[in-house]
C-alpha cells in the first residue's frame, strides 16, 4: 500500500536515448499525497518532485522523477485527506471524538483552519442498482450497501432504496430527482413552468450528464468547456425520514445567492461557512435566517460563464460551502428534487430561473414614486401634517403608508378613532395625484366579542388546525410595542405579560381556497365598508407584514404536543437553533391543507407561508381597488416575486446597513423579486445627518424606494431635516423622477423576459473577473452605473468601470475611464452615476408626483459608444391597468442611433396616451464632429420641425430642443 516497486527482471539492453521515466500517474487516489519518496538500492534520491491532486477525478500526478530505464526502483508516498476535502460527518454543535467515532468517522483536531475535526472516510453507502436510460433523460434505481451503512442516530437510518429521475426539460434546463418511490413524501406544492414533455435534443443540449455507479454520483458537466458543474459522488449522501445530506464540487469558489440573510458579500465566503433557511421574524443579522426561504444559487465558471442551481425543498435546511470549493445541503424533510439552469451568461441564468418559477409582478407606475411610512404615527392629523410639511419642502413623494397604528389593537379591517379621519385624508391626497398604502397581518385576533373578519372565518374553515382536528389552533400576539419593549426584560415577566393579556390569535391558511376567498372578502370589503361607508379607506396597495408566520410565543399558548417535529433529530445551524423551529412562530405539528384537501404538516410547509398569501393578496387588492397595485410582502419563496415586491425588513440605521441593502437588491435580483429596497435611513435607532442624507442618496436608486423607521426613533423624513437636507434630498429625488420612464422600462423587461433591474456589474461584464468581486456599485439594466458613498465622513468614493465608454451623468463628458479603479469626488450633495456608452435612456420632466410627472414632456439620452452606435426602448401604458402587457394595451418604442442617424420606431401600438406626449429634447453624447443641421423625417419624408441645435466642442454633446415628436409614432433624425 501505497509503494510502487519498479523492477528490472531483465536488463541486457541499455537504449541510446538515455530515457528516463519522469512522471507517475495514479488513479483512484481517495486521498492527497503530501510527500514522495523514491530509492535505489535502499538510497534514497533527493530530486525536486512536484505533486499535484485531483480530488474530483482522484488522480494524482507526480512530476521531476529521473528513473532511468533499466534500473531497479521503490515509489513510496505518504497519503492524506486534505483539509478541503473533509466533508463534516457531525454537524451539529456538540460533536466529540467519541461521538465522532461512534459514527464510524475519523476525528482530528485542526489548529489553523475551520475545517470539521469529524469527518467521512468512506465513500457515500449508496449504488446504482439499475438503470434506463431514454432521449429524454434516465431514471435509476439507488440501493444501499449494507457492508457501508454507518452508525444513525434514531430517525435518520438512510432509506433502503431510492429513485432517481433526470430529466432533460430543455437544452438549457435539467431537472434530477431524488425520492422515495416506495413511501410517499412530502413534495413542495408550488408550480413551476415545466414543459409537458422535455423539449431538448442530444445535439443541442449545453450539458451532459454522468451517472456514478457505485459510490452512487451524479456528475453534469457544460459541454462547450467541459467544466464539470455538479459532482454528487462524495461521502455524505444521505436520504433518509428527517435527514438528507448531499454535497457537489463546485466549478469555481464564486458562488452568489441562497437567502434570506444578511451577507456581507455579494460573493459568498467559500471558508466553511453555513447558513440556514427556514423563515423567521428575524431582523437582519449576521448568520441568522431571517424572513424568506430561496434555496437558489448561482455561480460562475473558471472560464467565465454560468450556471443557476434551484433546490425545490421548503424544509428546515442549512447549506455549508468550504473551500474545496464544494456545497452540502442538509434538510429536515422532504425529497432532493434540483432544477439546473446553464446560462451561459450571468444575465440568461435569471431569465431562464424566472421562466421555470415564474416572471416578476409588473407594479404600477406611480409606486415607483418616493414613499414615506414609519410605525408610530399618533394620529391620522400627524400624517396630513407630514403631508403638508414634504409639499413645502417640495419633495417628490408619491405614497404615504400606515403601519399598524391605525387599527384598533392592532386588529386587521378595522379603524382607530384616533385615525377616524384617515379616510378622508386618503381621498384627499388621492385627489392631489397621492396614493396610500396600509398594513395586514395574517395572524387573526379570536378573542374579540364582534369581530367579523375572525367570525367570518370560522365559519369558512380558514384557520390553521390541530392535526387530524377541526380544532384551531391558537398563539398568542401582543400589541407590537409591548412586545418590543417586554422582549428586552426578563422572560419570566416576558411569558407572564403574554400569559396574562397576549391574544389568542389564529393564522389563516391560506393554501386552502376558502381561506383564499374569505382574505379577498375581507380586504374589498375594507375598501369599500358596505356596513359604514365614512370607515371606506381608498388604499392603493398592501404591505403584507409578520407572514413568516411570526407569532410572540414559542409554538402555541398551550404548548406543543409534538417533540420530534419542533426539535428534530438535525437542527439546523439556524439561530437560536437550542430553541428548536418554533422560535417565534407556531408548532410544526400544525395542519394546514391544500387546495386539493390534502392535509401537510406545518413542519413542511413553514417556508411557504408569505408564498401562499401573496397571491391571493395581488387578488383581492385588484378586486378592490380595479387597479394593478402593489404587494409588499415580508416572507417570500421562489416565485413569490410573480405577486408581490420585497422590502429588506427590519434593519437598523448604520453605515454597514447601505451595502448591504445593494447585497440583498442584487440577491433578490437572483431570486427573480425586481421591486426591492431596503428601509432607507433605518428602522432601529435614531438616524442621524449625514448616515440618512446618504442614505436617501443611495435610496433614491432602489426600485422599491421608502423612507421607514420605528416607533419611538426621531423622525427621519426628508422634510425632518434642515433646508440643505431637503435641497440635496430634492435634487435626488428629481434625478429618479426624470429617469422613472427608463426605470418603469426594465421593470417591463423583468416582467416580459426576466431581465434584472438592479443589476450586478458582472451581469453586464463577466469576461472582466475584476467585476465578480463588485458589491459596492450597481447597474439600473445595462446602462447606468451606481456608485454611492456608503461610509462616514467620505467625501471621495472608489468605483470600478469595467472596458467601455462611460459618460458623467451630470456633464455629460467621456470620462475616458476604462478597465480601472478610480477615487471620485463625492461631496455631500452629490451620488455619482454614470451611462454607458452603447445605450439610450428615455427620460421625462420630474414632478412632485408621478400623477404630474406623466404628463410632462419626455427626452432621450443617447450615449453613442466607440463605433457610434447606441439603443435602447421605452414600455409605456397606462400605469394602473391590470394586465396591460398581456393584454396588449401599451405601447413599445425602440431608439436606434448609428452615426448620424436616430430612428425612433413603433413595435407595439395598443395604447394612446391621453396627455399627447411628446420628446421634445434629444441629447447625444460622444458626437465626434461639430453638427450644423438636424432633419426630422417620417416614412423617408423630411418634414417641418421648430427645433434648435447645440454642440458643445469641448464635451462633444449635440444638444436638439424644441422638438415636437409624438409618443407613438415613428420618426428619424439625422445629423451633419
């Protein structure tokens, strides 16, 4: 073992070219070689050797050896398992060397690394028994060996036998299944676009797949490099009742996504991290799962192209990368069923994940105006005096929201007397071109003496039961302040408070359609208040909060009945993970039901809970109001994006905060959520000047753009600060409102094909590996560049401008700067932006609303890059209209400059705008050559046009003004 004996039986020929064995390869090679030795003759040589080790096809290569030809030698080496390549074979907190060993693993102690001092030596107890093998794909039959089963702990002794199911959906998209076929299991029960039959052909397919005997392995390999992308044959499979375990080699250590936590990379930290999913009422923090569940990812290959990676699994899980570099998963429950998308670029891996789960929501328009909320409003004359207060400062600022301050004791569908004048405010601000956004929770108060929206849906059969009972199950939930503050004393007085006074509260279930229904009732008929029609609030849009589902007690206000479910025989590395999964939220033993009646336990179905009342939310909202409108929803899962936006939750105001809220935009960006923000300014503790003023800068470029705070903070509104706050403020604010038809564009684009809004740099430049380490900058689309100042006191700022051309937004000049590193100025007043040479923005005159705004004239920004040539589009409807896409009620206009020539062209005409929209200033940057004259034709025409030019020599930007061209109709301009 471990010798090679090299013996001449017979040496009567000595050849003249003096040849010399001098590499070795070995094959099947479980372990690293660290050192070599050859000898001869008992003498031991001393000639430099360089080893190199393969662990994912187990070969080992030994180069620099001089063995002549002819003569006698003995190879020897010594072997280990390299750091990297240990997978932990005890994964919970407590492990032992005795532990360890009972398991049938090897325990070592490391003192450098972070590596597992328990881990695998054996190959993984499972084989392929059989197989068939189609044009379509393969379905195998795994078996375990019972020469390698290893010591279980009770529960998690692996399934006998498994089935396998690879499907080739489409040449871009594969599915691999692994179940078991003998015993039915829980499978999550969200659709995903599949096509009927696979789609794909043998010739065309971007990958190939290999299936490893025995130890049991599936390898995926991109068939234009042959880079292998997935490679399952390692040590830790394991598929068993409350425990399945399976790791990959991955292609490269760049990996991007898995959420919802608080990352403080864009790229992940491939040094044995773990991180755990299973949503939770979970302010973001460092390592603690926090609100959503997306068990997706995405990385990038060593030769530049990339690949997406979709776990459908909504059990407790945690996923741990190490260095290697390699990914294991470990779930409570639940089959492996995983979705592979092969791009091959950044940008195609979210189109085709959003094709399989479902595109985003198309919000209306005016809810990309500014909005303003904070939890602690008094009264409803606090909010129309900050009404009053942000027109004087003349802030643009669209949406007004209330938190929970406006029920009665915290009770959804109903109305404080202290905001009784709320729906007449609503109207009025309604009227001056406003829109208002109020909050629900799910978790439904029982014991009120007439409450229609609980006795309601008792009689429906809404409500979250006791398995196999029609009894409801109850938790308790406090008025928010009283939990906030109680939360920080004691638990004794804490558990007394809710013993005593917390209300029993019941969770609807909203995968049943009953429940469906009963919540789309109940919100049309807090619109329109049938039974008192002054208590009508005319809200536009809802912020669906607390629905991971969060509870202010562990479990139930009885306890929990079932040990094993809330404390299972794997926690994973979840926070709190001592406490168990019911940790702010209710017991996993209790039974919801799908559509089709089927009872699961909440055990399962946990994660999906912010998924299954989204839709029906969009639903009712749209029912009410007649309109598109927006949900903004706190918990989300895949595909939640398909009904509802996403804020960042519950952050605090600190410097820290600013990148990662660009972190968490560009995860959700991944996870095919567009409308996205962070709370700007802060939700915990006080604001303070220069952090929020900052803070609104950045904000200002979020999608989804909202000022928010807590109760009992200092206000943190724009119109709180001084007059330089609201002037800065202002400037801002009117940069977003001007680019809004551009912004409102991409959106389009995510809905329509996927594309992202908030887009990473690498999107745009994968073939720049300087880019795939960029967190601290971003893209509106492909076109303008985002570098916000993100730490105190900095009045210059670093950012990274990949090779092309790219223009001051703000003068308008080339800055020459490519491929480099630059410090720019940033002073206080002042966000750098940047377009890109290559594209044309659509732009229109800001206003304190969206409802002015959009009657105001429009303009193109065209930034020619190095050939000349730039594009771009502009999607324009009605901004309100429910389905006005699928519908065919918009309009679609593409730009075209090439030269001297800029053709505007119609591609969809279904909608006419009633404010006869013209673009009536048209600037081109990076124009080589003086201009004297611009024509304006239509359908090869020169016709009459009062516009003027300008060109600026030293900026090279041709500037044409006065221009009378109508939104919807085709037109060309040429320059000389």
């Amino acid at each position: 073992q471990n010798v090679l004996e090299m013996t001449a039986t017979h040496s009567n020929y000595k050849d003249p070219n003096n040849l010399k064995f001098e590499e070795i390869k070995i094959l099947g090679m479980s372990q690293e070689i660290t050192s070599v030795s050859v000898s001869q003759n008992n003498v031991v040589q001393n000639d430099p050797l360089n080893i190199t080790y393969d662990a994912g096809r187990k070969v080992a290569l030994i180069r620099g050896l001089q063995l002549e030809l002819g003569k006698s030698y003995t190879i020897k080496w010594t072997a280990r398992t390299n750091i990297n390549e240990r997978f932990d074979c005890y994964p919970s907190p407590d492990a032992t060397k005795q532990k360890c060993e009972a398991l049938g693993c090897t325990w070592q102690t490391i003192s450098l690394s972070s590596g597992p001092r328990c881990y695998y030596n054996s190959d993984n107890p499972y084989f392929i028994e059989s197989v068939a093998y189609s044009s379509s794909g393969m379905v195998a039959t795994l078996s375990l060996d019972s020469a390698k089963v290893r010591a279980n702990e009770a529960l998690t002794a692996p399934i006998s036998t498994l089935r396998l199911e690879v499907k080739y959906h489409l040449n871009n998209m594969l599915q691999f299944k692994i179940y078991d076929y003998k015993t039915p299991r829980y499978e999550v029960p969200v659709p995903l676009n599949l096509p009927s039959s696979p789609r794909s052909t043998s010739q065309d397919r971007l990958y190939d797949v290999a299936l490893k005997t025995k130890p049991f392995g599936i390898q995926i390999r991109r068939r234009s490099t042959g880079e292998v992308i997935w490679d399952s044959a390692l040590p830790t499979f394991t598929f068993s009742d409350m425990f399945i375990q399976i790791s990959t080699r991955l292609a490269s250590q760049y990996i991007y996504g898995f959420g919802e936590q608080e990352h403080p990379t864009f790229r992940h930290d491939m040094n044995w991290q773990t991180w755990g999913l299973f949503t939770r009422d979970q302010p973001p923090t460092y390592k603690l799962n926090s609100y959503g569940y997306q068990p997706f990812y995405m990385a990038l290959e060593e030769a530049g192209n990339a690949h997406g990676v979709l776990l459908l699994n909504s059990n407790a899980m945690d996923v741990t990368f190490q260095p290697t570099p390699a990914l294991t998963y470990r779930t409570t429950g639940g089959i492996l069923d995983f979705y592979m998308v092969l791009g091959p670029t950044p940008e195609l891996v979210v189109k085709e994940y959003t094709e399989l789960i479902g595109r985003p929501v198309m919000p209306p328009y005016w809810s990309l105006g500014f909005q303003l909320c904070r939890y602690g409003y008094q009264n409803d004359s606090e909010i129309a005096q900050l009404v009053e207060e942000m027109k004087a400062a003349g802030i643009p600022y669209d949406v007004q929201y209330s938190d929970i301050d406006y029920m009665i004791r915290q009770l959804d569908f109903t109305l404080s007397p202290r905001f009784s004048g709320l729906p007449a405010l609503v109207d009025k601000i309604k009227k001056e071109g406003m829109r208002f956004i109020i909050i629900l929770d799910p978790a439904i108060s029982a014991n009120e003496t007439d409450y229609p929206a609980y006795s309601r849906g008792v009689e429906d059969d809404v409500f979250m039961t006791w398995p196999n009972s029609d009894e409801i199950f109850y938790s308790k939930v406090l008025f928010r302040e009283e939990y906030l503050y109680l939360f920080s004393h004691t638990c004794l007085v804490f558990l007394l408070f809710l013993q005593l006074y917390g209300a029993h509260s019941a969770f609807p279930d909203f995968f049943r359609n009953s429940t469906a229904e009963w919540w789309k009732r109940e919100i049309v008929e807090y619109h329109t208040n049938p039974r008192d029609p002054s208590k009508s609030i005319k809200f536009d849009g809802l912020w669906t909060d607390m629905n991971e589902p969060a509870a202010f007690v562990n479990g139930s206000v009885d306890g929990c009945r079932d040990e094993l479910l809330n404390n299972p025989p794997y926690m994973p590395q979840l926070g709190f993970r001592s406490v168990g999964l019911t940790l702010k939220t209710a017991c996993m033993e209790a039974q919801q039901r799908l559509a089709d009646g089927t009872p699961v336990r909440h055990f399962d179905v946990h994660s999906l809970y912010g998924w299954s009342q989204a839709k029906p939310s969009l639903e009712g909202l749209q029912k009410a109001t007649k309109e598109r409108g927006i949900v903004i929803t706190r918990s989300t899962y895949p595909s939640s994006g398909r009904w509802a936006g996403h804020w960042l939750g519950d952050n605090t105001a600190a410097w820290d905060q600013l990148s990662k809220s660009v972190i968490g935009m560009m995860e959700f960006s991944l996870f095919g959520i567009s409308y996205t923000g962070a709370d700007i300014c802060g939700f915990f503790k006080d604001s303070e000047y220069e952090l929020c003023l900052r803070w609104m800068q950045l904000g200002a470029f979020y999608p989804y753009s909202r000022n928010h705070n807590e109760k009992g903070t200092k206000r943190q509104d724009p119109a709180a600060w001084n007059a330089t706050f609201h002037e800065i403020s202002r400037n801002v604010l009117n940069i977003r409102y001007t680019l809004l038809p551009y912004l409102y564009t991409l959106l389009h684009d995510a809905h329509a094909d996927g594309t992202t809004v908030i887009r990473p740099v690498l999107h745009e430049f994968v073939e720049d590996r300087k880019t795939w380490e960029v967190y601290e900058q971003f893209l509106w689309g492909s076109a303008l560049l985002i570098s916000p100042v993100m730490k105190q006191g900095a009045r210059t700022v670093d950012a990274y401008f990949p090779n092309a051309r790219w223009y001051d937004y703000y003068t308008e000049e080339d800055t020459g700067f490519r491929g480099q590193l630059k410090n720019l100025p940033a002073p206080l007043d002042h966000i750098n932006l940047h377009i890109r040479g290559g594209y044309i923005l659509p732009w229109q005159r800001p206003a304190n609303t969206t409802f002015y705004s959009r009657k105001n004239a429009m303009g193109l920004t065209v930034a020619l890059d190095d050939a000349l040539f730039a594009c771009g589009h502009l999607y324009w409807d009605d901004g309100v209209l429910i389905d006005a896409y699928e519908n065919g009620v918009y309009l679609l206009t593409s730009f075209t400059a090439n030269q001297t020539v800029l053709d505007i062209t119609v591609t969809h005409h279904g909608y006419n705008d009633p404010n006869n929209l013209m673009f009536t200033d048209i600037k081109v940057l990076g124009v080589p050559t003086k201009v004297s004259q611009v024509t304006v034709s239509q359908n090869g025409e020169t016709i009459q046009s009062p516009h003027t030019i300008t060109y600026d020599s030293n900026k090279k930007v041709l500037t044409i003004t006065r221009l009378q061209l109508q939104l919807g109709k085709n037109y060309s301009l040429q320059w000389s």
